[in-house]
C-alpha cells in the first residue's frame, strides 16, 4: 500500500509544468497503480490516459527501462503519441510510434533507442513472434480500453510474454466500461495479470465536480409504404428458405424475425451435419447464407437508408458474376422476388425518415439552441457517406471513417483521420459524421450533441458514444428507432445491458476487494501447483541421482560399463540390426544430444550445463521465454500463419526462437532440410479440388526445395469433407507420398500440431546437429557452403560439425585425411562420429573390384 509519501504528483522532473491539470482523482488512481498491476476504472472523458502517463513518469524516473503503451486503433495511438510528446519532458525521438505503417526493420531499431512506445497491439505481437524485440527492460506496460483482453485478443497474448519476459513488470489497464459481469471482469484482470481494481464512478466526490448531466432521449420514426414493401417482399423469400431449412430438421420456424441466437444454432447443426457426411447439410448451409444476407438487406431498408440498400444489392450483383461465385449469391440476385425489390429501391426517390429527423435535431441544436458541434454515429459506412451528402447543403459536415477500403468504399488514410480531428476541434466544421472508429477512447472534442442514428445493442459501445458528451457542461444524446424494426429489439437490448453496466461499474467498485481476493487465490492455488509438481520433478530426480551414485560406486561399472554400450550401439548402427524403440526417440529429443553418442565428452556436456543453470538460479537470474539464447531451436514461420496459435505457442517455450519471414515455399521451416506445409482436412480437400493453387503445385516447390518435406493435415474427419470419394483422397496422399517424396503426417488440433513441429525441430538441430535455412530455390553456394556440403555429407553429421571440423582442420582434405584420434579433439566429435567418419573416408567401396 502506497503511503502519503509515495504519492505521485503532477510535479515530476519527467513532466512539463502546466501541462497536466491537477486533479485529485487522477492522482489518487497513480499513487495505487506505481506499485502493482492495476485495472484502472474511470468515466469516458475524465483522463484515463494522465493516469496512466504519471504512472509511467514515476516508473521511468525509478526505474528506467522503456515505457509501452497498447491501444487499439491508429488513431488512437497517435493521439497518445501527441499527448505524451506534449507532456513528457523527454526528446520527441525518444517516444516513438508502432504500427502497420512502419516497417518491421524499422521498428527493431527504434525499439532498442526509445524511451516510450506507443503501438498497436498486433504490430508487438508480431514483432514478439518474430523475435525482434524483448519485453525485457519494459517497466511499465499499459493496455489502453483493456476490456478487450479477452480470447484470442493480442492482448492476452502479450500480457503473457511481458510477465514472462520483464525483469520489472507493471502492468496498468484502463477502461471506461471493463465488462459485462463481475467474472468478465475477473477474466480480463487474470488475462492481463491484474491484482489491484480501482474504480471511480460519477458518484464519487473527485470525480464530480468535473461531471455534468447527459441529457438521454429517444426519437421514433415512422416507415413509409413504399420501404415496407420492400421489407415484407424481403422477408417473403426469407421465409421460404426457413420452410427449406425446416424440411431437413435445423429450423423449427419461418418467422423472418427469428433471433441471431438462432440462426447460429441452425448453422451449429449444419456444421456438424456436414462434419457427418450429410449432403443436406452442404445444401442447407448455402441456404442458411441466402438467409443472413436477405437478414442484412432487411436490416438496412428499415435502419439505414435505401441508399444503402442499393449499395448493398449491387455489391451482391457483383460477386455474382465474379469468377468462383457462391451459389447462395447467385440465387439470391436471380430470385424474382428479390429482383422486385431492388426495382422497387430504385425507384424511390428518398431515403430514409432518419435523414430528415438527424437533420431536424441538428439545426435545433446548433441553430436555435445555438450549439457549436455535433456528432452522428452510424454502424454503416455507407450510411455516412450518404448522411455527409444529404446534410452538406444545411452544416459544415464531414466524414469519420475507418482506413480500409471496404465493401467498394473508399476509408481514410490516418494522415486524412488527424486532419479531420484537429479541423474538428478548430471549429472549422461543426458536424462530425462518423462510423465506429471514433468511438473508443479516441479524444474527439466537446460537443452539444450525440446523435445515434440507431440504438447500439452493445453496452460499453454505448457508454463510448455517449463519453462524448457533458464532459464540461451539460449536453445530450438522442438515439433514432424505426418503429416496429429490428430498431426497437436494439433499443431494449441496449436499454438493459447500460442500466446493467452502470449498475455493475457500482457493483465494481463495492466488490474490488472481492475480486483481489479471487484473483489472490488463484494465484496461490497456481502456485501450490507448480510447488506441488516442482517437489515431485525433484523427488524423482533425487531418485535419479542417488542410482547415480549406487553406479559409481559399484566395482564392476563406471565408465568402461557406459563405453561398452556405445561400443554396442555403434556396432548395431554399422550392421543395421538395431532398431530404435520409442523409448529411444523420446531419450533421443530430451536429452538435447547426438542421439548415437550418449557417454563421454556428451555426457560432460550435459553436467556442465546443469551446474550452470543451478548457478545462475543462485544467482537470481531466472531463463525467461523470449530472452533468446544462441543455443535455442529456431522456427522460422511465414507471416501468413499468424491466424493460427501456432506461432504464438511456439514463441513462449522455453529454447524455442522464433522468426517471421514472408517464406517462398511452406510455412514452417524446422531444418536446413525440413520444410512443413500445413493444411487443415478442409483446406487439404478444397486444395485438391479447387484452391487457387493446387496441393500439388505447392508441394512440387516444397521438395525442390528441402530434402525432407513434410505437408501436416489438422484435425477434421478427411474423409467426409465436401463430399468427396474418399479413395480420391486417399490416391492424393499416395501421390504426395510416393510420387513427390514427402512424409504426410495426421494431427489432431493446433496443440499437437505445435508439438509435433517443436518435436521435430528438437530432433533436428539438437540431435541431428543441423541449422535452419529459409531459402525459395536452389541457389550457386559459395566455397566456404560448398565446403561445409562436403563435410556434413559425411556420415550425414551436420553443417555445425562440419564448420567445426573445418575450422579446426583448415581444408576438406585436411579433413578427410585426419587420424580418428585428431578427429576427436573437434568440439561436438566423439569415437562413434570420428570412427565413422574414417570409415567412409577411408572404407573399401562395396562395388570396387
């Protein structure tokens, strides 16, 4: 507990003066997060992000090490990036910007010289995955709008590297609405390795001087006829396709205004009827997709415009007639019914009743009650761009929209964002139209009405939008709703979940204690644990050691037992009778080694390895994933693999490094001579069939490149997919197998995929002795890979014995000349290696006369 003394002030050598307003609250949620890994609960527009920089001032002034910062969007980092360079008395250049847009070289090397950085979290994730930055001297991570930390979110992830990684972590999170529940909040925190909640509501002292009332109303608005029509004739085809989906037992109803809960149950069973070979489930499944994209075209004649409508039904135009066109698409725009609709969109001569109700309320506001800037939230983008034409010749308006061009619309560029924000802010314009993209976190100003052009059926969206407004005086939020639409069920929706929030952010704060205490326990109990199987590894090693020491003090054993034994396995290598059992593989993976040497100058090795981990573990320096050794396995993984967990797995294991290349061929590479193309059963099956490049051709590449190329198939049932002749499948892999030289292998899931490739490239570079290599083709090999060739030829021994050989002996017919007792003074040589080396070198060929 941070006492009076340790209070953290808005004075600091690490701040500019002035900069800051002095704000008690601000200070108070500081002073408790310098000292642990703090959630941070604080109204929309109230300052969050000052929390955070005092925190991260003290942590830089204490402790040094480089501050970073995660936020979800680009615009939202760049406007941190602004705040911080304003308010930190340190060199711009030192506070340094990551996202997309700089290049991962770059971004290396501005990691290593910046103070600060501020970053999208997808951007450090990859750099993580690649290896190309540590988390090691971070002393202050804060994950802006935190709530995210939830499943697959980058988040998680890096939260789990930096409490692995850091020397001298703290966390902070910051988020104005953390969940929906106490235990979504109990999963952010243990997801982000949270152990102290603060929270401060419009309730508390503090915090309410610098509140004021939100004004919060609803507007109905009436559908004409001529939009009705086309929604019931919409909705006809609907229930048409339901009456099909019912006929073969997934839907128990033709209501066109069934829930998504339902729908998605329909297509849960779709799923596991094609899983089981079904046809009907293929059929219904196209089906199910005429239903969702009938629901969206319903969704905007009652909600958004029919603009949009017609945007969307010539996008649906479109991808009918591309090349590999769905067969739902195709009915859907050849459906008469549907055809009558789009006639009867086009011609109607309106819009939408919303558009002269947003404009209605604009002019009451910043005319008559004589406001000075407003802003429109709409889900649609294509909405926008229609509201910013239809209000243009009554305000000063613009467009707030997201970078991507989506759906044939153009986005804005982040450069495009920024300018509109500070012209926003400038009073150049007084009406902001924009899409989701402004809604978190990101520092659009003060404005004297928030208009939803629909109800937001999400409560933290909701309390986003509406943390626009009444930060310094009272303003007032109106939310449209087509009666009798899908406008209505939204409304109650987000009616009960705010109340709920709101009601939750005050549970919060009462059950902060709570809360530390479970997630205490859990730590204790995740501690116990590892304590419990710590106790367990050590009592078998003790085991272990004392037969250890039985053996050297029997007359009959010790070293000569051990050399016989070599003696053996060399002989049974030689003579191709002995065979390993699976015992072997598994001693031969662990044990890091030659798997055919097993004693002597190995087993030295092996000891001294030991004692040194036991003497850094004295020392208190503790191995940590992501702190990479030049002794770790590498993994070099193509970029275009990062949707699966494989890679993320793979980078926080203990000895595995790993690196994100754009790869020519495969998308693992394991070895100089293993190369992996990973296929899960439905993408094998749609590569066979019709994928834009055939299994065939990709593999053709693999095994020209590697000597030893592996295709991995995950999961799934391989034979019932797509309806395809299992012996069809069947004849593919035997093609691949015998006819293109590669090892098939079967795996269950993502999991034993990773263990599969970890085992591999185990057994590869540290029992085979053999290095990575990322190359697309066969290139010319200088003289010194030429020479290495040579010499790792030799008994199949490896390129790093085969560099150290050559080091030591200076020329390959130095090598190849050497006695077998020269031979055994190169690192990494013993008997079995030198022995078999003479022998090739020096054996009589089988064939000669």
């Amino acid at each position: 507990m941070a006492t009076e003394a340790d209070a953290v002030s808005t004075d600091h050598p690490l701040l500019v003066e002035g900069v800051l307003q002095r704000r008690r609250y601000q200070t108070r949620l500081a002073t408790a997060a310098r000292g642990e890994h703090t959630l941070v609960c604080l109204p929309t527009g109230l300052g969050k992000t000052a929390v955070s920089l005092l925190v991260t001032a003290t942590r830089l002034a204490d402790a040094g090490g480089t501050a970073l910062l995660l936020a979800p969007t680009k615009p939202l980092v760049e406007q941190h990036a602004d705040f911080y360079r304003e308010a930190l008395a340190i060199p711009d250049e030192e506070i340094v910007v990551f996202t997309g847009e700089v290049s991962p070289d770059d971004r290396g090397d501005l990691w290593g010289s910046a103070r600060v950085v501020i970053a999208t979290p997808q951007v450090i994730e990859n750099d993580l995955v690649g290896n190309r930055i540590s988390l090691r001297n971070v002393t202050h991570l804060t994950f802006d709008e935190c709530h995210r930390a939830t499943g697959d979110y980058s988040y998680v992830y890096i939260a789990e590297r930096y409490h692995a990684d850091a020397a001298d972590p703290l966390v902070t999170g910051m988020s104005a609405s953390p969940g929906g529940d106490l235990e979504e909040i109990e999963i952010v925190c243990d997801n982000l390795g949270i152990e102290n909640v603060e929270v401060m509501t419009e309730d508390d002292a503090d915090v309410d001087e610098y509140t004021h009332d939100t004004d919060v109303r609803w507007e109905q608005v009436e559908l004409p006829e001529e939009l009705l029509a086309i929604r019931d004739a919409l909705n006809e085809v609907i229930a048409d396709r339901l009456e099909k989906l019912k006929s073969i037992g997934v839907a128990d109803t033709t209501d066109p205004d069934l829930s998504q809960r339902q729908l998605n149950a329909m297509r849960g069973e779709l799923k596991r009827m094609m899983d089981a070979g079904n046809s009907d489930g293929y059929t219904g499944m196209s089906t199910h997709a005429e239903v969702m994209k009938l629901r969206r075209a319903v969704e905007l004649v009652e909600t958004q415009s029919v603009e949009s409508l017609r945007r969307y039904f010539e996008r649906q135009r479109n991808a009918a007639r591309s090349s590999g066109a769905s067969k739902a698409s195709q009915r859907l725009v050849a459906e008469p019914t549907v055809r009558e609709a789009m006639r009867k969109a086009e011609a109607f001569d309106d819009l939408h009743p919303k558009f002269s109700k947003t404009r209605l309320l604009l002019a009451e506001t910043l005319g008559v009650n004589g406001g000075d800037r407003a802003i429109v939230f709409t889900e649609s983008r294509d909405t926008a761009e229609a509201l910013v034409e239809f209000l243009a010749a009554s305000f000063d308006v613009e467009r707030f929209v997201g970078q991507g061009d989506k759906e044939g619309s153009d986005g804005m560029s982040q450069t495009q964002q920024q300018d509109t924000l500070d012209a926003f802010r400038a009073g150049d314009f007084e009406v902001l139209v924009s899409t989701s993209v402004a809604e978190e976190g990101l520092d659009v100003p003060e404005v004297d009405l928030v208009l939803f052009y629909e109800p937001v059926p999400t409560a933290i969206r909701s309390i986003q939008r509406k943390g626009r407004t009444g930060r310094q005086a009272s303003g007032r939020v109106v939310v449209l709703m087509a009666e009798d639409t899908r406008d209505e069920a939204f409304f109650w929706i987000s009616r009960r979940r705010e109340k709920q929030m709101r009601q939750q952010l005050r549970d919060l704060k009462a059950a902060t204690g709570e809360i530390e205490a479970e997630i205490a326990d859990e730590d204790q109990a995740n501690l116990d644990a590892f304590e419990g199987s710590a106790s367990d590894a050590a009592a078998v090693t003790d085991g272990e050691d004392d037969a250890g020491i039985a053996n050297d003090g029997d007359d009959t054993g010790g070293e000569d037992e051990t050399d016989a034994e070599n003696d053996t396995s060399a002989a049974n290598d030689e003579t191709g009778d002995g065979q390993p059992g699976l015992t072997d593989f598994a001693a031969e993976v662990n044990s890091g080694g030659d798997g055919n040497e097993t004693g002597g100058n190995e087993a030295s090795g092996t000891a001294t390895v030991e004692e040194d981990s036991a003497a850094d573990d004295a020392d208190g320096v503790v191995a940590t994933a992501g702190v990479t050794d030049a002794d770790d396995v590498e993994v070099v993984i193509d970029q275009r693999e990062l949707d699966a967990g494989i890679a993320k797995d793979l980078s926080t294991r203990d000895g595995i490094r790993t690196r994100l290349e754009t790869l020519a061929v495969g998308d693992y590479v394991l070895s100089d001579r293993v190369a992996v193309e990973r296929k899960s059963a439905a993408d094998f099956v749609d590569s066979l069939l019709d994928g834009d490049r055939s299994v065939f051709e990709q593999v053709g590449e693999l095994s020209r490149a590697y000597s030893r190329p592996v295709i991995v198939i995950e999961g799934g049932d391989l034979y019932t997919q797509r309806n395809v002749d299992p012996n069809a499948i069947r004849g593919a892999i035997a093609s691949l197998a015998v006819d293109f030289g590669l090892s098939v292998l079967r795996t269950d899931d993502e999991a034993d995929t990773t263990e599969l490739f970890e085992t591999i490239a185990r057994r590869e570079q540290e029992t085979r002795d053999r290095e990575v290599s990322v190359h697309g083709e066969k290139t010319t090999k200088t003289l010194a890979e030429q020479q290495e060739y040579v010499v790792s030829a030799i008994a199949d021994i490896g390129p790093v014995t085969a560099r150290s050989l050559l080091e030591h002996f200076g020329t390959v017919e130095a090598v190849m000349t050497a006695r077998e007792d020269d031979l055994r003074e190169v690192e990494g040589v013993g008997t079995v290696t030198a022995d078999r080396i003479r022998e090739v070198v020096g054996g009589d060929y089988p064939g000669a006369e």
